[in-house]
C-alpha cells in the first residue's frame, strides 16, 4: 500500500452520532479507488451493502475472515481491519474505530493500519475525541477534524428492568444476565430482541431486523452494539457496569460507557441513558462526562512489530518480541496467534518449518482465529493439524475437514448448542477462505457458508421463540410441573433445572434468580421450594457429621460451613458464651433444624476454649488465692490483657512467690500492660473482637472486621482511625498511644530501651562509651531503633512519648567553646539543671499527659554567648549566601514527672532499675529483689505526685495514712503561695536564665 504525505492524512474524531462513518463512506466512493476497514464483520456487511447500491455489485469487494467475495474488477474494497489487503494501491484509505487500538487482542492491529495504511491521495483515520492527543504524537503532520454530536444525550437516572420506555436497549455483560434479562422483559412487556458478540453476524442482523420492524420495543445487548451500528435507539438502560475482558473482571472505563449510551439517540434526535437491575447510579461526575463527551484522552497504544523475520521459528519469535521506540506504544500480550505458534514450535511440526516459506506459512496458520474460545492446547492441535497437512500434502486433507464440517452441520439443539456449533463452523469458514489451502476451495466455502446460514437461521428461531414468545416460560412450567425433573446444583450454589438457573442455594438459604414480586415469582418461589427442599435436607445430615475443619468463624460474626454461611453469631448471657442465629429457610425444620444447631454450638464451644486457651485457665486457677485469684479472673474477664494501672495497686502487693505462679500461666507484667503474650496472636485477638464486639455495639460497627487485617498484616503500630472505638484497639492488642496504636508488646520493648537511658546520666563520668540515645539529666534521645521498632518517627513518634508520660526540652546544639575556661565556669551549671531523675514508666501511662507549665519552656531561644557557636543548616540553591544560618536544637526527652526547679532533685540520682528515689534521712527496707523484665508499680514513684512546698517548714517524714493509700490518692491540704526568694546573681542559675531570656 502506498503511503501519502502526511498532509492527506485526516483524523474524524468526535462522539457517537456525528456520522463519522458516513463521511468516510462518502469520501471513499468520491475518489476512484477507495478502501475502508471496519472493526466488525457484521458492520462490514452493512456498508458493503450501501455501497453496492451505490456504485453497483461489480464495482465493490468484501474482504473478512469467513467471507470473501470478490469480482472480476473491484474499484471498492470493504473489509475488516484484520483483513486489509495492504499490497493494493488504492486513491483512498479509512479506518473506522481507531480508539480500538488500546485493545490487548486486536488493538495491534489497529496501531499498525493507523501508522501504516495510506492511500496515494486521502487518508482518514474515525474515531473517538480521546485519540486527539496521541494522534498529534504518533503522527504530528495529520489534520484533526472534531465533529460535534448530532443529538443531545442526557441521564434518567434508575428505573426497574419492567418499567424501561419503549425502544429501550438493555445492556449486560454476559450471557447469562442477557437472557434472564429477555427472559423477564418477555413475560412482563411481550418481548425482546438479542444482540451479542457471540452470534453469528447473520443472527444480529435478523434478531436487529426483529427490532427495527417493530416486532418487539426493547433490544437486550452487550457491548456488542457499541461499535458501528445505526439502531433506532431512544435509551440505553445498563444492567451492570463490570465486564470480563477475557482476562479479569473489571470496571468499565467511563468512555466505554459512552461508547454504548450514544446509541441513543440518532441524527436530530435526543436520546437518555440510565441504570437499571440493581445497578448502583451513576455519580455526579461520570454523568457530567457522559452528557459532555469529555473523557480521559488514551495515552498508550498496543503495538506489535509488522516487520517479521521468517528466516527460522526463533527468529519469528525474537522478531514478535520486538519492543517499539515510541513512548506512546506498548507491546501487545502475547495474543493468541503466538500462543499458538509457540504451541507449534515446541511439537513435531515445528522441525517442518525450514527457510522462509515455511515459517511465513506456519505465520499464516497460527492466525487462524480462535472462534470457538477453546484452551489454547487444543486450538495448537487445530493448527499444528492444518499446517502438517500444507507441508506434506500442498492441502489440508479433504477427509478430515469434511468430518469437522459434518460434525457443525446440524440444526437441532438449544440456543447455547447452536451457538457453539456456528463458533466451531465459522472455523472452518475462514480455513476454506484462505487461498491454496484446500484442494477445492470454491465447494467448502458455498459448503461452510450455507451451514453457518442455517445454523444462524435456527439460532434466530430459537432466541425468537424463547424471548419473543407470550407463553410461559419453559423454567416456570418445568417448575410446576408435578413430574419435573430433580435439579442440579454445582459447586457454586447454582439450581438449574434442566439447563435453566432457578436460582442459587448458599447453606440452608434459597435465593430465586429473579424476584419482582408478581404472581408468577410467588408460584415460582413456591415450585422452586419444593424442588431444593431435599436438597436442604441432605445438607442438614451432612453438617451434622461434619468434622471441625470444615467450620469458620470469618470477622464479621458469620459462621461459614465449606465456604456457605450457615449462621451468625448474637448477644449471648455472658462474654465467652455467645449464642448461634442460624440463617435458614423455612425448609429447615423440625429435627434437621436441632441438629444443625447443635453441632455448630458444639464447635463454637471447643473454638472458643481452643483458641483462647490460656485466657479460659485464668478463670479460676486452682494454685492461686486472694488478690492473685482476682488479678488472674480480672485478666480473664478482659480476655487476657488489662492495663497495669488498673490493677496497680493489687499488683504491688503481690509477693515474687504468687509472680512465679502466675508466670507459670503464661501471665507477663510489663510497664503497661500485664497480659498473656500468647494471647496476642491474630486468632485470638481476632476472636477476642468478636466476643467483645457482640456484648458492646455488634459486629458491624466500625473496625471489628478491619482492625484483624492490620493485625494480620504484622504491623507494629499504625494511625488509629478517629471512628473507631478505642476499646476495640485494645481489645485487638493495641495501645492508643497520641496519634497512633501500638502493639501492646512492642510497647513494652520500647519501655526496655528507654528505661536503662533514663536510669543513666550521660553528663556524669561513664565508664566505657555511652548507649546510643543517652542524654544528660537522665533523659534520652530518639534513636533508630526505638522508630524503626514503631514503625513511625517525627510527629507520630513524639506523639506516642508524650502520651507515655515523657516530655521534651529543645535545646540549641552548639559546638565546644573556643575558649576553655568559659565552657568550664557554664557547663557545671547547665548540667545541674538539665539533670533529672528517671521515673518509673508505670505511672501516668493511663492519664493523659499535660503540657509542661508555662514556667517552663520547652523550646531554649536564648541569645548565645560570643563563644557559642551554632551548626547551620546545609545551604540550599535558593538561600543567599549572605542569609544567617538558623540554629539546630537537640531534643532530649523526660519523664514528665518531675520539674527542673525543684531542689530536692539536686545532687541526686536514682541507681539504675530501683522504682523510687533513695531519701538520705531515711534507708531502703530490705526486700526480695525484683526479678529481671519486671518493672516497678508507677504509683511508688513519688516524683510524679509532688507534695506542695512549704516556704520555711521542715519536710514532715511520716508516711501517708493507710486510710488514704489507693490507687491515685491525693493530698487535700490547701497549696500557700510561694514566696519570692533573692536571686544570687553570680550562680549558675541565673547564667541559664540570661540564656532562657528573649533578646532585647
């Protein structure tokens, strides 16, 4: 084919119902020559036929896969795009459809006529407004002509399948949903017509014809009418909005919606589209689109190398693997003609592929169509059979071929019958069209041909018979007929009766395929009753054997039996015994109905005690007594894992004899929690949700079937989510920490890590290099290992601290002074002041932990001395380099218990792992010494519940009565003003405070 400059080459593009293809029709028959390729064989047909009638049947060829008629001097060629004759100079070329290129099957195709096909004097190139941009990029020459829309299109919104306007089209995306859909239109409304990619093209232009004349208001199509054909249609109704694109199922694309709703409408008439069968409606914006035509503009193409290498089999390959250079194309998947010569390549026949003959004749067998949607084995087996036969005996052997053709050569048979029958023909239609491959072709192509025609004819009889007809259905009288058949049921809960779906059966529940709620769905369901109620009963004796494995308790509270759910969990009188709702029919009855409850209460008890074993033996342990019995049923009442201060005081009276025992069961003390560690996995967790869940809101509030999934996922701490209830993440094994939720025993190795560095002064002489996060007065860095352990660090990670109870000091960083004795006269001073106790990591982890007085400062902005200096941030591209560089400051975190201010602090240190500080007017009791991983009870730490301060009063050294010990007792006795002391101007506090005050 000769290519044009690239000023001929036009792009019509616009939406659907701006006569885009008859423009191009006109432009064609102007010229001499001309040559049209069309996406579809049915609309191949069509303009075939417009064209006859326009310049007469000598004058004008078809060209597709199964029909080739060609006269003696054709000056018109009409084809399908695959069947282009690209070695014939013609004055005209048109390729309708091009956004069909981004198709993973046939969009290579598409590219190549795109890129490739030219006529000597015009070029055009139909279709949508969403292939302006990559046309401008692939070829930058071409003139883009937009044609508006001849109608307006405009959105009805939802309305049931029986209540559609007439001259409505129903769109579904599969089989099964058209034919229940003509099904029900049939009963209701009189009648439907079918239109879909499977059928023969000679059985859509009847069952069209069937429409157009009339004979029936409404069309029930798949997106098979999207493309090319001109029906009198005033709505598009969609039934589903997912479709299966032979790979997986998906969403269609917004401009495929279009695509099929701008068959409404035709010329000067407007049309609507809408929703209908269930189908959710369309948002606001997708409506916007669709009345606007403006949809995403397709970025990538599918491509394919057109350049082959027939020297050998591997060369073929190695060529089909080619990669494009533009960005705009992608190489197609391996479409199904590779498939096939892979298949063929690896068996016999691939050793007869010698030189280029003989690997461009294997090319040419391998794109034998896959009509029939076979495996792609046994597709290879067709054409490693065809191409065997060319290299050995010139032709495919006439025996052989004339059994597959008489084997299709029946008319009898259901719809589904005749279609496979008219796929399996259309096979060997396009074998005896090819040329020299059969030693007759001209009698199998008359052969072929009239066979598809009949069977396409019976299939109409059919489709007409069963849609079009008033009469009732053949389901509905097979179902009351009292000597119908027994049904099938397959492994997805389908009822068919006799090749009919009835409805589907999930455990004990009977589900109708369709239920509008006339009198004929009430006989329906009734029938449909009596046909599963054996069926339910069988299943009744089968769960009642059934072994625990075959039982699943999923998030949401369903119990399941081998995938079905069977019943749901509901409030039981206490927490570890809930009760079963089972989700049945009324066929389920009598003492069908007791067994089965009572093998699934049987299984829920034995789940129950198996997964939360060591949680069920603290209920009432043998070996403990008192308030280690209470601690223990406490534990078991809150499902293995209670926050320590909600016990602290009945745990510090506990002795390291009751500790070991309740260690024996699995029970762990940590700083903030005390729990069994091996109740935290996601079983029980996951279970522990679901029982908690059913006493306090249900299962359906929000995160009882979230919160397992991150539990799952093995995270350590994650963004609580604000509507959630805290409770749940504790009961889930997380603390609500700040911003975040934390593992609850990663909670406690966090605590590990802290607890040595607040024990540790790094301002005072260390033996040995000091750990990593050390600071002075007892305080701590951020490290490493403490975010890479949450999982979080910033922001989040400070959040978490502060809600533990720490708080931070913001100190500038500055660099040893230049002149020594100037840092020796300060450093002893800002090391006495920045010095603080540790604090024990028990006590104010359950309140809220308020920010620090205004007093003091959390942020040190203090003008520096002369030998100061302060590191600078890295300059960047946009920073002068005159601009001063900002300080960096140094976070040290705390407990936030104790204040710098107070001078009972000063020159003391807690020893490393003690609770409380040492007073020296008093000594330390002796006691048993803690065992290691056990910290101390928060509420022994007295720094974090100061006393008032009386000015010139002796510290009383009596301790609190026992009348007013308890969890969180406080002094009532009334706080006196402090007194304003004289400031000594030469000590080291007032040099800090100098630092701590703004600049004049």
């Amino acid at each position: 084919m000769t290519f044009a400059p690239p000023q001929s080459v036009k792009a019509i593009l616009g939406p659907t119902n701006t006569g885009k293809t008859y423009f191009a029709i006109e432009r064609m028959l102007a010229h001499p020559t001309g040559m049209i390729g069309l996406p579809l064989r049915l609309l191949a047909r069509e303009v075939y036929q417009r064209c006859v009638e326009r310049v007469g049947e000598g004058a004008v060829a078809l060209v597709t896969g199964e029909e080739r008629i060609v006269p003696a001097k054709p000056r018109f060629w009409v084809c399908t795009v695959e069947a282009m004759p690209m070695d014939i100079r013609v004055d005209c070329v048109a390729i309708d459809e091009i956004q069909t290129a981004i198709d993973f099957d046939r969009g290579h195709v598409f590219t190549d006529r795109i890129l490739n096909a030219r006529g000597s004097m015009e070029t055009l190139l139909m279709g949508a407004g969403t292939m302006a941009p990559i046309i401008r990029k692939l070829l930058p020459h071409a003139e883009i002509i937009d044609r508006p829309r001849f109608s307006q299109l405009t959105y009805a919104g939802s309305k049931k399948i029986s209540r559609q306007p007439t001259r409505s089209a129903i769109v579904a995306f599969s089989a099964r949903q058209v034919y229940a859909i003509a099904e029900l239109i049939r009963r209701e409304r009189g009648g439907a017509a079918v239109v879909m990619g499977a059928l023969s093209p000679r059985t859509r232009n009847a069952q069209v014809e069937l429409y157009q004349n009339g004979d029936v208001d409404f069309l029930v199509a798949t997106d098979a009418i999207g493309m090319g054909l001109n029906l009198d249609i005033h709505h598009v109704a969609f039934a589903d909005d997912h479709k299966f694109d032979g790979r997986q199922s998906r969403e269609l694309t917004p401009a495929e919606i279009g695509q099929i709703a701008g068959r409404a409408g035709r010329h000067a008439r407007n049309g609507t589209f809408g929703v209908t069968g269930g189908t959710e409606a369309f948002d606001e914006e997708l409506v916007v689109q669709l009345e606007t035509h403006d949809f995403d503009p397709i970025k990538v193409l599918q491509w394919r190398n057109n350049q082959l290498d027939f020297s050998s089999i591997a060369a073929l390959q190695h060529s089909l693997d080619a990669v494009p250079e533009h960005r705009s194309l992608t190489r197609v998947p391996v479409a199904k003609d590779q498939q096939a010569l892979e298949f063929v390549s690896r068996n016999e026949a691939g050793q007869l592929a010698r030189g280029l003959d003989g690997a461009r004749l294997l090319w040419e067998c391998c794109q034998i169509p896959d009509y029939q949607g076979i495996s792609p084995a046994n597709h290879g087996e067709i054409v490693t059979r065809i191409y065997t036969d060319l290299v050995k005996k010139r032709h495919v052997n006439t025996d052989w071929i004339a059994e597959q053709v008489r084997f299709c050569d029946n008319t009898s048979g259901d719809i589904d019958t005749l279609s496979n029958r008219i796929k399996q023909i259309r096979t060997w239609t396009f074998v005896a069209n090819r040329k020299n491959w059969l030693a007759d072709p001209s009698h199998w192509r008359e052969k072929t041909r009239d066979i598809e025609d009949r069977l396409s004819d019976a299939l109409h009889e059919r489709l007409t018979q069963r849609f079009v007809d008033r009469r009732t259905s053949v389901l509905l009288r097979h179902l009351k007929d009292k000597r119908m058949v027994s049904p099938e049921i397959n492994d997805r809960g389908e009822v068919r009766l006799e090749g009919h779906l009835i409805g589907t059966l999930e455990g004990f529940r009977f589900t109708l395929a369709r239920n509008d709620g006339d009198a004929d769905i009430r006989g329906l369901r009734s029938a449909a009753e009596q046909v599963v109620a054996p069926e339910i009963h069988n299943r009744a004796d089968r769960l009642a054997g059934a072994p625990n494995e075959e039982f699943v308790l999923a998030t949401d509270g369903k119990l399941r039996w081998k995938g079905d759910i069977v019943a749901e969990l509901i409030e039981g009188d206490a927490l570890y015994r809930p009760r079963i709702l089972m989700l049945a029919d009324e066929s389920l009855t009598g003492t069908d109905l007791e067994r089965v409850q009572d093998r699934l209460s049987l299984w829920l008890r034995h789940h129950i005690n198996t997964v939360l074993e060591g949680v069920m033996a603290l209920e009432a342990p043998d070996d403990l007594e008192g308030t280690a019995r209470g601690i223990a049923f406490q534990l078991y009442e809150h499902i293995g894992l209670i926050p320590r201060a909600q016990i602290a005081d009945e745990v510090k009276n506990l002795d390291q004899d009751v500790r070991g025992k309740l260690r024996k069961l699995g029970v762990k003390f940590g700083a903030y929690h005390i729990y069994l560690p091996l109740s935290l996995k996601p079983a029980p967790r996951e279970l522990a949700l679901i029982l908690y869940a059913l006493k306090n809101g249900g299962v359906r509030q929000p995160g009882v079937t979230d919160i397992p999934h991150i539990v799952l996922s093995g995270r350590t701490s994650f963004v609580v989510d604000p509507e959630v209830d805290t409770r749940l993440y504790e009961i889930a094994g997380f603390k609500v920490a700040g911003r975040r939720a934390v593992r609850v025993d990663i909670l406690e190795r966090l605590a590990d890590i802290i607890r040595p560095l607040i024990a540790l002064d790094a301002g005072r002489p260390y033996a040995g290099e000091l750990p990593a996060g050390a600071a002075e007065g007892n305080g701590f860095r951020v490290t490493v290992e403490m975010t890479s352990l949450l999982g979080c660090s910033g922001e989040d990670f400070a959040s978490i601290l502060q809600s533990l109870g720490y708080k931070v000091k913001r100190v500038p960083k500055v660099a040893p002074p230049a002149a020594p004795a100037e840092a020796s006269a300060e450093a002893p001073a800002l090391e006495e002041v920045l010095a603080e106790n540790p604090a024990s990591l028990d006590a104010a982890e359950e309140t809220p932990v308020e920010a620090v007085p205004a007093e003091t400062p959390l942020a040190v902005e203090a003008e520096l001395p002369a030998t100061t200096i302060v590191e600078s941030a890295p300059e960047t591209a946009e920073t002068a380099p005159a601009a001063p560089a900002e300080p960096e400051f140094d976070e040290i975190w705390s407990p936030a218990g104790k204040r710098p201010d107070n001078r009972r602090h000063e020159g003391r240190r807690r020893p490393e792992g003690e609770g409380q500080s040492k007073r020296p007017e008093r000594q330390r009791q002796p006691g048993p010494r803690r065992p290691e991983g056990e910290v101390q009870d928060l509420s022994k730490a007295r720094h974090l519940q100061p006393k008032p301060k009386f000015e010139g009063k002796p510290r009383p050294n009596n301790r609190r009565p026992d009348d007013q010990k308890g969890e969180r007792a406080r002094f009532e006795r009334p706080v006196e003003p402090r007194k304003e002391k004289a400031f000594d101007p030469d000590s080291p506090f007032a040099k800090l405070m100098a630092l701590k005050a703004p600049r004049e």
